[in-house]
C-alpha cells in the first residue's frame, strides 16, 4: 500500500489521479460513508479521506481497517497540528487516526507528503 | 528568482525570506509589499514599528493591500526584489472586502492572475504564506472556504515558482529548486 497524507486541500488526490493513473471509479471517497457502510472492507484502488472513515469507526464503534493490499492507495488528511480539541469526540478521532495512520505507515511501501501540490517521500 | 515559502506559524518562515530577499537584491532596489489595512491606532503603531525594524535592513515599504500587481507601476521591477508577506494577508483583504456582507468567490482567481503577473515582470519575488491546512477543526463553511482559497493559490504559486520551501524549526526543506 502507499499512503499519501498532506494538510487539507494540498493536492494529495490530483497528485494520486496522476501518479497512478486513477479514474473516478477507482477513487472511494470516505466522506460519503456512513457508520454502517464503514463496517464494509475497503477493497476501492484508492481509499481517498481515510481520515472521515476513521471518525465514522468511531461512530459505529469498530476498529478500522489497517491492512491493505500492496496495490492500494491511502489519502489522508493530516489533522495533528492545532491545538488539542475541547471536544472529546474530536479529540478521540485525532487520537485514533494518529494511531492508525503510524500503524499504516510502518506497513506502507512508501509514503509521499503532499505539500501545496508538491510530493516529499518521506519513506 | 522567484520564491515560494510556507509552513507553520513561528517557524521563522518571515526573517528567512527578509534574509533571502535581501541577499537576491544585493546592492539593487528592494521592495518590501505592506498589505495590512489599519483599523485602529494600535495597528497603525505596530505599521510603524514594522516600517523602522525593515528600513534598518534596506527595504523599501509599497502599500498595496489589493491588487498586487499595480506596484509594478511605481517600482523598478526590471531591477527589483520584492518580498510580500504575506499570501495569507491579501487573500483576507481581497476575499474579504470591507463593507461587503459576503465573500468575493472570485478572489483566488484574481490573487493567482496578479501573483502570476507579478512574478512574469519582476526580478526577484519571495512570496511567504501559512500552512494552515493540518488542523483537527471541523470549521464552518466561511472558514474552509477561506483555507481552500488560499490553498488554491499556494498551490498555483508553488507550481509557478523556481523554489519552494516549507519552513520547519527555521530549517529549509525544499520541495523544488536547489539550496539557497
């Protein structure tokens, strides 16, 4: 799997469209999921805002899905830079995704940061 | 040369343009492009403070809050370096007219035509933004409106520009262009 993550509006999907050939049928964009079409595999080409699927695991209460095969693209949005969220329910998600998206990152062949449309491989 | 700088907020992105932009300049005119609007005698205090901290270290101060482009009119620009700090500042003005009770839509895509403009037919030009896109908010509309306007620009700017570099702890990394 490659995990691509970046600030919010970077350019992390057109990048990943590009780099990979993608058509929109490929592309499952998460934040159209509810919390019970979360509880399905992720088996898209292309899992673009991991980060909305994760606060809708939340949501259902069920852990989210890490392992991916070595074809799948990730896209996340990076959310760990501002304050700590009053909110609890902010707070968990931004806890969780941390979380998780350490976990995908150890598994992931490479890993490209986005930055104002520009690609870093970081690993 | 024409620089494009971002990152989070005190990571010393605004004295290491001032530091590059003076280097490019050498002994040739350096422009530095004030685009605050003053509201009240506190901002007109700390304008000044701003204007005698920068004239200490050769810059030149051209108001332009808007339409950035026009101080090619009343500027050397064959000749000149120009530092604007920053993106993040114009946007607001231009997004954000006062007086007006909605958002002008059209303001990304007048802030890339005059930023491109500019950066044809000038000499040098450091642009410097803010990184404000890895925040955990979920914002109202009015904010992520304003945060995707500006990343619209960023984005064409770091497209356009020889160099981009986020600023990280005051340590360069760059995206595009060699070390400076």
């Amino acid at each position: 799997m490659i995990l691509i993550i970046g600030g919010a509006y970077q350019g992390k999907l057109d990048y990943a469209r590009q780099q990979f050939q993608l058509s929109i049928s490929d592309i499952l964009d998460c934040t159209q999921l509810t919390s019970e079409l979360c509880q399905k595999p992720l088996t898209a080409k292309c899992i673009y805002h991991y980060e909305a699927y994760i606060e809708q695991c939340l949501l259902a209460n069920i852990e989210p899905q890490t392992a991916f095969s070595p074809d799948q693209i990730v896209i996340a949005d990076d959310i760990f830079c501002g304050v700590v969220p009053i909110d609890s329910h902010l707070r968990a998600w931004r806890e969780t995704c941390g979380r998780t998206l350490t976990a995908l990152a150890i598994d992931a062949q490479s890993v490209i940061r986005i930055f104002c449309g520009l690609p870093l491989k970081v690993k | 040369m024409k620089a494009f700088i971002s990152g989070g907020c005190k990571n010393g992105k605004s004295s290491w343009a001032e530091n590059l932009a003076q280097r490019l300049a050498g002994d040739s005119p350096l422009y530095y492009i004030a685009t605050m609007i003053p509201c009240d005698a506190e901002d007109h205090q700390r304008i000044e403070k701003h204007r005698l901290s920068r004239a200490g270290k050769g810059f030149c101060t051209l108001e332009q809050p808007t339409r950035i482009h026009q101080v090619l009119d009343y500027s050397d620009y064959a000749r000149g370096t120009y530092l604007l700090d920053s993106v993040t500042a114009l946007m607001l003005n231009e997004m954000y007219p006062r007086n007006a009770s909605l958002p002008d839509v059209q303001a990304p895509h007048r802030v890339c035509h005059d930023l491109s403009f500019l950066l044809a037919q000038a000499k040098n030009v450091v642009l410097v933004s803010d990184y404000i896109y890895s925040d955990t908010g979920h914002y109202p509309k009015y904010t992520q409106d304003y945060c995707k306007a500006l990343a619209q620009v960023d984005r064409h700017l770091a497209r356009i520009c020889d160099t981009v570099v986020e600023m990280s702890a005051h340590q360069p990394i760059y995206y595009k262009g060699g070390n400076l």
